[in-house]
C-alpha cells in the first residue's frame, strides 16, 4: 500500500486521510501509466492511495482498503481492457460508487477503452459479464450492482486515453487533481488544513494527560510549555489564536499576548506583565501593579491557566511572563511562538511544534483563496496561479499579498503580474491616497491604535478608515487588537519607497531615520517645502539642539512627532530638545498632530497658528504660561502638557473650542484653572492629577455636558472641589484622592468616586444608581462609623436597579454592616454553601463580599491592594490607585496610623454563572491586601 507522508489538505467540515484513491487493475497499468499517474500526483504533494497487488486476500475487500476507501475524497478509476475481469476490481468500484453517491468525486480514466463498452459492459467488457452469468456460484444480484456501477462511471466526463501522449494526459490529470483539492474550503480563517494543524498541536497541548482504564480522558496534573517555531508570516500566530479561542473555556484563567516582538520594543515589557496579570485575574480589566514584583507568580500558582506567548524574540521576554513551571497551578498550558528554536530550548520548554513551510500544493491553495471569487475556478488560470506560486516561494505573507491583489482583476492584469515585482504592483495599484496611508502606517504609526491613526490621518474627501481598510483586505497591514501592524518586509519595501520619493522634486517626503533628522535640522541641510512628516526617537541621544529656520521652511509638514521609546522608565524630563531663543514656528496650514516631549522654552512662539491641529501633546515641557493671543486651534481635540512642572496658567480656552481632553497631571505650578474653560462645551475629560498648587476650580465646571472623567488626584491644596452641579446630567468619573474639602452632593450620573487621603471628607449619605466605584481610602474625617443607614440602603438601592453591573465601595470602618451579609468570619476566608434552589433561583442577582483591614506598617500604605478570589474569577482592586507616587511630607498627612478600613464589592450572577456552574455547590471567598492585615470577611446572597 502506497502513500505519501507529508500533511493532508482537508476541507473545513471533512478530514481525509487521502485525497485521492487510485483504481486499476495491476497487470494492465501498474508498472505504466498508473505508476507515471501516482508519481506525478506524489510529486505535487497529493495524498495518494495505490493499493498493492499482494495485499489483495481472499473475494472480501480487506478492512484496510475498504477504510482507505472511505478515507478518500477523491477517486481516480483506471478502466483498462481487462478491469473487469477483476472481481476484486468490481467491488472496489461498487464501494466506491456508494460514496459517490454521497456527493464524492470520482474520475474515470479510460485507458485504451471506448467509454461505451464500460457504460454498455460490451467489448472485453461484456466478455468479462458474461463469464460471471455463465458461472452458478456467482450472486445475481451482485453482478447486478457492479453493471449499475460501471454504467455510472461511463456516463462521467473523464479522460479518454487513445491515441494521446500518456505524459500529456498525466500533466492534466494532475493538474486537474490540484484544482479540486485547493477549493476554498481547506482555508479557514486564513490558515490551510487547519483542522490537521489543529489536531497535531492539541496532542501536544495534551500529551502528557493520563488515560483512565474506561477511556475518559483525565486532564493531567502537571504544567506544560509547548513551543511553536518556524520561519516568519506562515501562520504560527494563526494556529496559536485557533487554538486558544478553542479550549481557553477549559481554564480558570486565559491571556492571548500578541506581538510580544513589537510590543514589547513600543511599550516595554512591563505592560506585557500587567496585560498578563489583568487577563488572567480580572477578566480583561486594566489596573497599574504598584508593587510586588512576585505578585503573578505567587497568584498564578493557584490557578489552572492558559497563556499564549505570540511571536517571542528575546529570553527576557519569557523570563518575565512565564519564568518557570511553578509559576503556574496545576493543569496550566503555556504554549510559546516564535521564530528562532533555539530560544525554546534555552527555556526548556516540554513539547515544540515545528510549523513547516507550505508545500506547492497548500501555497496554491491560499493563493486560490485569496485571488479568485466564489464564482471563478483555478482551473482556467491554473498556469498562473502557479507561476505565481513559485515566484512568491510559497511564502503565506507574499502569497496573501498577490491573491489580494488579482482578486477580481482581468487576465491581463494576472499576464503583468506574473513578471513583475508583487509589493512594488500591489503599492503601485493602490489610490493615492491610501498610497499616503501606507507609507504613513509604515514610517510613523507601526503598532498605533486605529481610531487615533485614522483621526490624524482623515481628509475632507477621503476616509483614513477605508483607507486602512483597503489595506487590510489587500494584506498590507493587520489590525490586532485594535492596533495597526505591518510586517517587517513590507514596512521594509514601504521604506525604500518612501526614501526614493524623498529624492524627488516636488514629491512629499518622509523623515523617521534618527540621524537623518538630526543632519537635517542641526545643519538645515536637504530642506525642502514638501517634508510632511517628521518622527524623532529622543531617548537615542539627549539635548537635541535644533534650528529653528529648519521648521521655518517645512509649510507641507502635518505630523512632528518627537518622543521617548520604551527603553527610557527613568529620568523622562532630563530628555529636552533646544530652540534657539529667536525660534518661531510657522503658520501650519497641514498640521495635525505635534508631540514634542521636552519642549525647551517657556512659550509657545508668538502668532503660533495651526488650524488643522488635533492632537498636541508636550510632556515634560518648559512652558511656563500659555496665552490665549499666542495660539489659534480651533480643531483641536486633545491637549495633554502632563508633567510640565513650570506651567502657571493657560488662558482664553476659546482659542481651541473643539477640545475634547484635557491632560494637565503633574504640572505641580499650576495654580488655577482659567473660567473660560467652561465655554468647553464638547470636554469629556479633565485630568488635574498632581497640581498640589492648585486652589479652585470654575464654579460652573461640573455642567460640562459630555464630561465623563474628572481627576484632581493629589490637589492638596484645592479650596472649593466642585460648584453646584444640580443641572448635572451625563456620567462622570470623580477622581480626587488627596484633596482636603468636603463633598456633599453627588452628581446623580456619577461612576467612579476618588476621594482617597482627603483629610475632611466626613460623611457619604446617598449614592447615585449609576455608581461603579467608591474609594474613600483614609479619609480620615470619616472615623469607623462611616457605615450608615442610608448609605447601606443606596447601596442595595444601586445594586437591584443596576445588577449587570459590578460595584465596589473602600471607606474606613472596622465593622461588616450586619444587615449584608449571612456568612460573615474572622480571618481572610469564608466558605458558604449553596443548595439547588439558590443557585438554580431566578431570584438570584449576583454576590457580594466584604472584609475589614488594617495596615501592618507604622503608616498605612499609599494604595492598598486588595485581591479577592470567589471560586473561579478574581476581584482585584488598588485603593487610592490614582494617587500621587510620592509619599506626604509629614506625618499629620497620613491621620490616624492605625485607621481600619471596610471594603464591599459586589458581582453579577450571570458573571460567575460563566464560569464551570457545575461545580456551584458552594462558594468560598478568600482575601489579601498587600501589607495589610484581613481581620473579618464575609459573603453574602444578593435577591431581587
């Protein structure tokens, strides 16, 4: 029995084991034509059954190759003069003819014979028949199957072998084999054969389980990395993502980090290791780690956990996110892509995958998927397709590019491409305007969110997110998770481009090369009109000192981007670049987006005019003062001089009415907010983290009508925190830890409550139904009676009208509110157990916890962390998370040192009802707060 060995290529609903079954009878064509047939189709990668002679026992089709039979997706019957005197032929063909009937294919070959004697059994045919009725031991009724089945195959279509060169007749065959095997339907979701892919890995995933005597599968005990390793672009992330998004319901937790390669180069690793920490504790949701370098390890230990690291470079990487085996709880699965082997080894994971190159067959079937529509067939354009094939070397990411391209196009267009330079006709093929887009992605946004990049990018008669879209469908650039990513060799190509453009007159050019930038701008060497983009890794080198009439001259510039890389966590407002101090920015007709971290003088230049302007951030810059005669930008959204430490004042916020965020967080110097910012009608959020001179705010500042976020974390020395907000209508987050005044009156939308360290909050009487969030965390006013009537009943109030929606509540206190809970004891856990009627009562609308805490330290910590896991998923919350990083001056900041504090969360049943309800029979809360200690805890059932 022969059979090639490589990977099948199966449909999406059906695995073969072969795809094509070979019929003949040996004497006449085995060592010819059957066997050219064979070789041929061997050659292009086809699974290919050919039964041996001497196989062959007894009358009775022998269960292997009635299997193989039923295995096959494809029949290729070679009627020779003298099949029919085969009866072992016959029945092939009648078991065959059984699956054609079930919608399979089969493909006569009459070699040597005239289709009429097979369909009429004359000729040699009828000879053969009339030996069978002739003979008393032969079944009538079986004879009668096998004239059905060869008047069937008779009157099929197939090739008919004469006077034709059998080499001839071998090339279609085969040809024609490949067209019906790379049908659409062996690629799903961009992957070829994914099922067989899928299948292999999962043995792998599952290798080590143990198999009880009865057959049921027993998840093992222990804890397996798996390494999936192979060249770039030819599906490893795909196969990773197919294979989470399809047993990461099997876990008690599950993280899908993708791009850790460029990720972790834009953003560092450290927000690697929180995404991880969110995903697997808290369902998605993001909170900063504060502390506790061991925290992932010492929490993830408990758990049983699925984690994908995709696309991994660099040792460190891994021994961040998945250090070792017993980081993880029992049963856990840490399965590691990436290109370079030798890293798999190096971190001894237990099981690789190695993902292969597509053979020519798979290569033609992606080709095909991407190129032709749901009408057309490969076979009329069979020579190009593989043409094309060769030409892209099999390589998936070249392949998608090409199909994206000739998808829909005329012959002529298939005629060019064939000889031509794909990327180069693809980029070629595209509008100008996504032409713009593309070398934009590739020089200035690799790893952006969409909505900032197509926001920037928009032009009046022309839409940025078709335009992303466009690249995306012709494989140019991905979207993942929301971000935009372009592979390394295109954004190469995008380059090359773009530096050649450069070099045009009159053409616009492109500046991201660090030391192109600095030879241009140091030297005004190159200027030219038509430089529209500008982006300066500042963190290569410090004190940038740059001419000022370099930018006089740049009138076509719309983006200037100069920032820090990941790399710099340390020092960030030592990174300055220097103006000359007769420095003047021109009039921007184009510009729309300006970051310059470090910006080095104390104003902006006078008459600073940018129209189009939408966003402008200047992080840690000098600026002392902004006046409203100095600037005009009167489509700016976004305005964020966080951390600028000299910024007294900015005035005349007309001057930009369209604003939409305001980002003020450390500008320790401001000491007032100008009123004409309520002329903001569109402001949404305000961020005044840090302003420790701050001492007022506009009175009318809270009828903002789309305001949703307010922070005056840290404004130690606000005198009045809000003004009268009775006409107050949308949703707002409140943040405003550390700040000394009392608060009386909600707003009746509010969401999140920050009031953390605000020495004379004394008392919270009524909360709004849309509350999510209170955090009261050492407002010392308070004392440990925090805990009233009213509020435990706005509480309840809060919950019954809203129960999809999670709460949570910190406030000082040493005392569980007795009408709250049922299950409540001393220590850091409590079990309660639950009978059928509970956890079946359409009643029920979720759970709440709750627990008394104290500081272990002298003074209490500045953002308590508490942790919270109820069976199956995690609470976890940073009390006083927004607080500022530095610790108070002197200790009367800090209150009573020994201040206990109450902590209530509550969530939704439908939530935990997710999560194995099998296992509901009880339900056992247990609690830490970092450097606390958890004196009491309790559970309680929430009814309607």
């Amino acid at each position: 029995m022969d059979q090639i060995p490589s990977s099948p290529l199966n449909s999406s609903s059906t695995e073969w084991r072969y795809d094509v079954f070979l019929s003949f009878r040996g004497e006449d064509t085995r060592t010819g034509f059957t066997d050219h047939l064979y070789a041929a189709l061997v050659d292009k990668g086809i699974r290919t059954f050919r039964d041996s002679e001497e196989l062959r026992r007894g009358e009775e089709i022998e269960g292997e190759l009635l299997k193989a039979i039923h295995e096959s997706r494809i029949f290729i019957i070679i009627f020779s003069e003298d099949y029919a005197n085969s009866k072992w032929c016959l029945k092939e063909l009648a078991e065959i003819s059984k699956c054609k009937a079930k919608g399979r294919k089969v493909f006569p070959v009459f070699y040597h014979v005239d289709p009429s004697e097979v369909r009429n059994q004359s000729g040699y045919y009828g000879e053969a028949f009339a030996a069978y009725e002739n003979d008393a031991n032969q079944d009538s009724e079986r004879i009668q199957v096998w004239r059905t089945a060869l008047k069937e195959a008779g009157h099929i279509i197939g090739y008919h072998i004469d006077k034709e060169p059998e080499a001839d007749v071998v090339k279609t065959i085969t040809r024609d084999m490949i067209c019906e095997i790379i049908g659409k339907d062996c690629v799903e979701d961009g992957l070829v054969d994914k099922k067989s892919r899928l299948k292999k890995l999962k043995e792998l995933i599952w290798k080590s389980e143990d198999v009880s005597m009865d057959g049921i599968r027993r998840k093992s005990r222990d804890v397996l990395m798996v390494g999936i390793f192979g060249s770039a672009g030819i599906g490893k992330t795909t196969i990773a993502r197919a294979l989470y998004d399809e047993i990461s319901c099997q876990f008690d937790g599950a993280s899908f980090l993708a791009n850790i390669r460029e990720v972790s180069k834009k953003d560092g690793l450290c927000c690697l290791q929180e995404r991880l920490f969110c995903d697997i504790l808290l369902g998605g949701r993001k909170v900063m780690l504060l502390r506790r370098d061991n925290l992932m390890e010492s929490k993830f230990c408990t758990k049983k956990v699925l984690i994908v690291l995709d696309d991994v470079n660099d040792k460190k990487q891994l021994e961040l996110l998945a250090g070792r085996h017993d980081w993880f709880g029992k049963g856990s699965r840490i399965i590691i892509t990436c290109r370079n082997e030798h890293l798999l080894l190096r971190h001894k994971v237990d099981e690789s995958y190695e993902f292969k190159k597509l053979d020519g067959l798979e290569a033609l079937a992606l080709l095909c998927h991407h190129a032709l529509t749901e009408e057309q067939s490969p076979f009329k354009r069979f020579l190009f397709l593989d043409n094309i094939r060769a030409r892209c070397e099999n390589n998936p990411l070249k392949l998608k590019v090409a199909g994206s391209y000739l998808r829909g196009k005329e012959d002529a267009n298939w005629e060019i491409y064939v000889n031509s330079k794909f990327l180069k006709v693809s980029y070629e093929d595209l509008l100008e305007e996504e032409k713009d887009i593309f070398l934009d992605v590739a020089c200035f946004f690799q790893g952006e969110c969409e909505d900032f990049v197509t926001k920037i990018l928009e032009k009046p008669d022309f839409s940025a997110k078709q335009g992303v879209q466009v690249l995306s469908n012709r494989c140019l650039l991905t979207i993942s998770e929301g971000k935009l990513w372009m592979d390394n060799s295109i954004q190469e190509m995008a380059w090359k481009i773009a530096n050649k453009q450069a070099q045009i007159p009159g053409k616009p050019c492109r500046l991201w090369d660090h030391n192109k930038i600095l030879h241009v701008l140091k030297r005004n060497e190159g200027i030219h009109a038509l430089i529209e983009g500008i982006s300066l890794e500042l963190s290569k080198s410090k004190d940038k000192k740059f001419s000022g009439e370099a930018f006089s001259e740049m009138d076509a510039l719309r983006l200037l981007k100069v920032f820090l890389g990941s790399g710099c966590v340390n020092d960030k407002e030592t990174y300055k670049v220097h103006f000359s101090t007769d420095f003047t920015f021109p009039s921007y007709d184009k510009l729309r987006y300006l970051h310059g971290h470090g910006y080095q003088l104390d104003s902006f230049p006078s008459n600073f005019e940018a129209e189009e302007l939408l966003e402008l951030n200047m992080p840690c810059s000098s600026l002392k003062q902004i006046k409203g005669d100095e600037i005009h930008f009167p489509n700016l959204i976004a305005l964020d001089l966080s951390h600028s430490q000299q910024l007294e004042t900015i005035s005349n916020f007309s001057r930009m009415p369209n604003l939409e965020r305001l980002v003020l967080e450390g500008c320790r110097s401001l000491v007032k907010v100008d009123p004409s910012i309520v002329n903001l009608k569109k402001l949404s959020l305000m961020n005044l983290k840090g302003c420790k001179r701050l001492k007022s705010l506009p009175k009318r500042i809270c009828k903002f009508k789309f305001l949703e976020t307010l922070i005056l974390t840290g404004c130690s020395r606000l005198e009045k925190l809000l003004g009268d907000r009775e006409e107050r209508q949308n949703s707002v987050n409140l943040k405003a830890s550390r700040t000394y005044r009392r608060v009386i009156i909600l707003p009746p939308a509010l969401r999140i409550l920050h009031l953390g360290h605000c020495k004379r909050f004394q008392e919270i009487l009524k909360l709004p139904s849309s509350i999510q969030e209170v955090d009261a965390y050492n407002c010392i006013s308070m004392g440990t009676l925090s805990w009233n009537t009213r509020l435990e009943a706005s509480i309840l109030q809060r919950i019954k009208i809203n129960p999809e929606s999670a709460f949570s509540i910190v406030l000082p206190g040493n005392t569980i509110p007795d009408c709250w809970v049922t299950h409540k004891v001393t220590g850091s856990s409590v079990t309660m157990k639950l009978k059928n009627p509970d956890r079946y009562n359409d009643d029920l609308l979720g759970f709440a916890v709750c627990l008394v805490f104290a500081p272990q330290a002298e003074r209490p910590q500045l953002n308590p962390e508490i942790l919270c896991e109820l069976k199956n998923f995690t609470f976890f919350y940073s009390c006083g998370e927004d607080s500022v990083d530095e610790f108070p001056e002197s200790d009367q900041e800090w209150g009573n040192n020994s201040t206990e504090h109450v902590w209530l969360a509550y969530r939704p049943h439908a939530r935990a009802d997710r999560c194995h309800p099998k296992e509901w029979n009880h339900i056992k809360a247990s609690f830490e707060v970092f450097d606390c200690v958890v004196k009491k805890c309790a559970i309680r059932l929430i009814y309607k």
